[in-house]
C-alpha cells in the first residue's frame, strides 16, 4: 500500500509538473514552470504535503553515463555524477512513449522523480 502510494504521489508530480509546464495550472504559471523545471534543470528538491503526509521529492536531470540492473548514472549540467536507485516498477519513458528500462541508452538525457532517497519511481528520457 506504501509503494502505490508512493507509485501515485510520484505520477502526480510529474502530471503536475507538466500542467504548470503547458500552462494550464492557470495565468503565468506556465513560465514559471519552464523557469524551474525547463531545459536548465540540473536537480531540484520539492517538498509537498498530500493528506497530511510530507513528501521530499528529489528530482535530478542529466547526460546517462552508465546504466546497471535498477539503476542509472547521471552526469548534471554542473558537473555533478549521481547514481539514481530506479523501483522495478517505475514508470519508464522514451520520447513520450512508455518504454522498458532496457531501451535506455547512454548519452541519452533523463529526468528521475523519487521520494526522498526511496528508488525513482519516474524516469523520463530524451534524445536531448
């Protein structure tokens, strides 16, 4: 019950993420999103409480540089290397389309959601 709630928070975030994104949150939102959460993300940490329950979510973006059986390792845009634990049951995707951890690739960009230091539950991966 834990994890599918966890599972849920994290989708939530990412639908979020992509309705400031959109900008349909509402008036200006949509810069403000693309301010925090474009192309200039290196990581973030975001801090919500759902129902009475605080979640430290920690969002991390960069370069693959070396993949492994539940995880990957990102280079960040500041030069940092963080290796990101990945759920066996993470939402996986490629190009906007749902895809099996083994489709990654290095040299591709991708984009974890976790809650706090549990493995990513999310993993968004593009080209560029």
């Amino acid at each position: 019950m834990r994890r599918l709630i966890a599972l849920a928070a994290a989708a939530t975030t990412v639908v979020a993420l992509a309705l400031v994104q959109s900008g349909a949150a509402g008036p200006g939102a949509g810069a403000l999103g693309n301010f925090f959460f474009g192309p200039k993300l290196v990581r973030a940490e975001v801090v919500m409480n759902e129902a009475g329950v605080l979640h430290d979510y920690r969002v991390d973006r960069g370069k693959i540089r070396a993949l492994a059986p539940g995880s990957l390792t990102l280079l960040e845009k500041d030069g940092t290397l963080v290796t990101v634990p990945v759920a066996a049951g993470a939402t996986i995707r490629f190009e906007g389309m749902s895809v099996p951890f083994g489709r990654l690739r290095r040299g591709l960009v991708a984009t974890t959601v976790r809650d706090g230091s549990a493995p990513a539950t999310t993993v968004e991966a593009t080209r560029r």
